[in-house]
C-alpha cells in the first residue's frame, strides 16, 4: 500500500485494513496470556506512572504558591 497523504483511503481499503486488524487483535489475544501482555505494557506503563508522579508534585508546587499567596 502507498502512503499518499493527500488522498483518502477507499471505502475498501479502510474495510480490509479494519478486518486484518480485528483479525489480528483476536490472534494476538489468543496467542499470548494476560500476563505476558502485562510484562509487554509494563515499562510502558512503569513510564507513564513516573510521569504522573512528576506533574503531581508540580502541580501541588503551585497550588502551595498560590495558597501562600492568598494568605499574605
């Protein structure tokens, strides 16, 4: 399949690309346990914990400044 930005895919292709897809999702489901896609996600997920725990403390940072503020 080409890559061609500026033109939309057919009716047809988008039907095929749903079914390999869907056809693909059920395989991939079927082949692996709910463990092993757990280990897969993990650092993934591992990654995007890390991140919240980042913006939480910056944003309890500036809620403190804006309650130290309000106070003077």
């Amino acid at each position: 399949m080409e890559v061609v930005k500026s033109q939309k895919p057919s009716k047809k292709e988008v039907k095929d690309f749903q079914t390999k897809w869907k056809e693909h999702k059920e395989n991939y489901i079927k082949e692996h346990s709910i463990e092993e896609m757990v280990y897969e996600n993990g650092s993934a997920l591992a990654l995007l914990y890390k991140e919240v725990q980042r913006l939480n403390t910056n944003l309890m940072t500036i809620l403190n400044k804006v309650e130290n503020d309000k106070e003077k």
